[in-house]
C-alpha cells in the first residue's frame, strides 16, 4: 500500500465524499513525472507521448486495454541500480514483478542478474538466454521437478525456504552428481511497514526460516553437513513497496549476527548476504521514493558497519528489486466506455479492463492516480473512481482520482506505475483477455507479449 493511504491535503468537505485523495491537482492535464515513465510528456495536441509515439496510435496499433512500457526508462532503471551497487555487489531483478523474453534480455543486456520463483519463470529466463549461473531460484514450496531442473541448468544459487528443502535439494543435486550452491532465506522478525500480505520478515507467515528460538542457527547447521549443497549466505526480504529504510537495518544487524554465530560455532564466514528487494515507487505523488544510489550507500553501509563490529569480513552482498524497476516504467492504457455519476458520491467511469489487469486495488487497496491522454482539457475537476468490466463490486482500478468532468466514451485514459505486478499477477476473470504488453522506443513500437485471443482460451479447454 502506498503511503499516501490516507487523505492528506484540504478537501472541499461539502461537496466530496470520503475518500482516499488530496484535494484536486491544480492543474489534470499535468503528468507528474514522478509517477509516470521517463519519456512520457504530450504533445503539442496534448495527446500523451511515450518513446515518440503517442496514446492514440498505441490504441489504434495494439487495441486497449494495453501495458505499455516505457524501454529506455526501464534500461535507465537497470542500469542505475547495476551502477549503484557496483562491482562489489550484484543486483537480482526480481521476475515475479514482470518476466517476458524482451524483458530477460534488457537485463541481461544491462549486467544484472534475476531472481526466480517458479519453473514458468525460470523457463522465460533460459529460453531468452539468461546465463544459469546468474540466475537466483526462489520459492517456498519448490516442486521435484522444479529443483531438479534448476539444478541440471546450472543456476547460481537456489534459496532455501525450509528445513525439507534443505535436505531436498542436497539430495537431488548429490543424485545428480552435483553441488548446489545455497543461501538460507530466514525470517528476521522485523515488522515492514507495508501492506500484511506484501510484509514477510515478521515470524507469523509461510517465508522462511525464523531467526527467533535459534532455528536459522540449526538450519546452518543442517546445511553444513550435507555434501549436495555448498552454503554461500543468508537471505532476508523484509516486504514490498517499503519507504523507510529502519527496517533494513533492522534486518541487516540480525543477518550480521548470525553470521557471526555461525563463525563462532563452526569457524566459517559465509561469503555472501542477500537483503531482498521491496524499495517502494510513487504510486501518487505524495509517495517520495528512494534512488538507488540512496539506497546502495544505505545498504552498504549498514552491513560494512555491522561486520566490522562483529569482526568479520564483509559479505558479498545482493539486493533483489522488482518493483523500482519496472514498477514505473510502465501504464496501462484503456478506452472509457461508460460515465455513471451518482449524485453526492462520486462519478463511475468504466474501462475495457479491470481487476484482470491489475488485480492490486482489489487485493491490497492499493493506490493510482490516472490521466485523460487522448487530449487535455479545461473542464473542472471530477472526483472518479475507475473501475472495469467484471462482475464484481470490488472491481476498482483507482479508488479515487480526479479526472476532467468533461470526460466522454471513447477518451483514453491511462493508469501509471503498473509496471510490476500488474501483468503478472492478471487473470482470465470473466473470460477477459490478458492485455499485450507493448514496448515502445525511439519512436517504435513492439509487442513483446501479445494479447490473449479466444482461441487461447479455448485451447485449454479441453472437455
Ligand atoms: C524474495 C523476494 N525478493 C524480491 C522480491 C521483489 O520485491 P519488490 O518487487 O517489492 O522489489 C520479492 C517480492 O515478493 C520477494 O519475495
């Protein structure tokens, strides 16, 4: 959940409901760069432009609803995370945000690594030519045949979720005459202030192996004995969209200490430290993100200072972002089909997609802010809430937004900052077709995942 869940600003309490918003923008034609992709401005029209084209003909070349991602911007993103942490250091983009073969290669193109979660996943990434051993595999319920295949690839690291998979993964791979390379992912009992479903350091959840009544400990002590795996670190993801960096702290202090206790009791420094990913993005302008050049020293930091007072070298360290990556390098654009006010409330605009598409409003109350980009305009401002074609109540895309009141069927309206888990987290509620993902660049644009057709559908159905 964004930080700005809670009205901030004056509102004009005699004519607006409650609600989840500021007062109205000064200005609706104004796209805050804050929350949109880098290339993203209008045009002397007023007609939003991205990578040189503008909404309009995305919309006439690629239907709606449609993601369109921004690729200088999240080659931009990459790069300054890669650049931020250095050599030292390596960067895991985590793939559950948003995978696709395009996708795999701009990063390997840009030097990072990826993180894994699921066999689909690590399928993508091979098949678009991500290097195994730059590959990270993740997972609290890994399957047989999901490890074996990670092993048989090559990946650099599979992440432990478990005390079974511990002894699960030595098997298989000694069964392969290999020797797997291991973190532990433990649960450090920091509490991330973030949404309770997208939080996953404190003890009470299905992540990890708790810190708490020395169960890490005797997980280390399990993994060292078996000649399958190679224990490389420890990993720790505290949550997602996170703004304050305490927690972090928090966190490395803890991994610190039991590398320490590990060195004490079995005379080994393990090598390397992952602390996850979860930097948040503005969603809405009132969320004031971190760069990574901000958070690299943050990072780096802490674990140095942390070592130093433990006596130890320090680790190798690795971050997994996937949100501050792709999360703002993207926007879903959709038609208005149809203007339902209802008076003293707010107006319904309704759009081609819905909680297929972004399933986040529903599922975390989470927050956006949306545009009219097929033109601008002087109208007064309309307290909206955009919502799709499902059959469902809860079927909300934004909450509460302004858009001009002058808003009509058939205007383009587009959603920012739902580059990551948007698209993959969509579903075929209703029959609705996944929307193509559509990557435009120096004037051109690309489907790199195309729109789900009927016949898609159907081919699975089987009866
Ligand atoms: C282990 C792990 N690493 C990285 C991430 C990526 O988080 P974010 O996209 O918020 O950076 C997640 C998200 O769930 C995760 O579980």
């Amino acid at each position: 959940m964004s930080r700005s869940a809670h009205p901030a600003g004056p509102r004009h309490a005699d004519v607006l409901p409650e609600g989840h918003y500021s007062a109205p923008p000064a200005d609706l034609n104004t796209l805050d760069p804050k929350v949109w992709a880098q290339t993203v401005t209008r045009d002397e029209d007023g007609v939003l432009t991205v990578g040189g084209i503008t909404a309009t003909q995305l919309a006439e070349q690629h239907g709606t609803p449609a993601y369109v991602v921004d690729e200088a911007d999240f080659r931009a993103r990459a790069r300054a995370w890669r650049s931020a942490f250095g050599t030292d250091a390596d960067v895991f983009y985590a793939g559950k945000a948003f995978l696709s073969r395009a996708v795999v290669r701009w990063l390997h193109e840009e030097g990072l690594n990826l993180d894994v979660c699921s066999g689909g996943e690590l399928a993508t990434a091979l098949s678009a030519g991500m290097p195994a051993d730059r590959i990270a595999f993740h997972g609290n319920n890994k399957s047989t045949e999901e490890i074996t295949r990670a092993i048989e690839s090559g990946v650099g690291r599979i992440v432990l979720d478990s005390f079974q998979e511990i002894v699960r993964v030595a098997h298989i791979a000694q069964s392969l005459g290999k020797r797997q390379r291991v973190q532990i992912r433990i649960t450090v009992g920091v509490e991330a202030h973030t949404h309770e479903f997208i939080a996953t350091a404190h003890e009470d959840q299905k992540f990890g192996i708790p810190l708490a009544g020395g169960q890490a400990a005797e997980a280390v002590r399990r993994a060292l004995k078996l000649d399958g795996i190679e224990l490389i670190g420890i990993h720790s993801h505290i949550g997602s969209q996170i703004f304050d960096m305490s927690g972090f702290e928090v966190a490395a202090h803890r991994v610190v200490g039991l590398l320490k206790d590990v060195r004490d009791e079995h005379g080994v420094e393990l090598p390397e430290i992952d602390l996850g990913g979860g930097l948040g993005i503005a969603y809405t302008s009132d969320d004031d993100p971190r760069e990574p050049h901000e958070i690299a020293k943050a990072l780096t930091e802490i674990v140095t200072r942390e070592c130093e007072a433990a006596k130890l070298r320090t680790p190798r360290i690795s971050v997994e972002p996937g949100r501050a990556i792709v999360g703002p390098t993207a926007f879903t654009l959709y038609e208005v089909g149809t203007i339902k006010p209802l008076d003293g409330l707010r107006t319904y605009v309704s759009v081609d997609g819905g909680m297929s598409d972004n399933i986040r409003t529903a599922l975390y109350d989470a927050e956006y802010t949306v545009a009219l980009v097929s033109r601008t305009s002087d109208a007064a401002p309309m307290l909206a809430r955009v919502v799709g074609k499902h059959c469902e109540s809860g079927d909300i895309v934004v909450k509460d937004a302004f858009l001009p009141a002058d808003l009509a069927p058939g205007d383009l309206i587009a959603v920012p900052a739902t580059g990551a888990y948007c698209r993959s987290m969509a579903s075929n509620y209703n029959h609705v077709l996944r929307p193509p993902v559509v990557a435009v660049h120096d004037g051109e644009s690309r489907v790199i995942v195309r729109r789900e057709t009927e016949e898609d559908l159907l081919r699975l159905d089987v009866g």
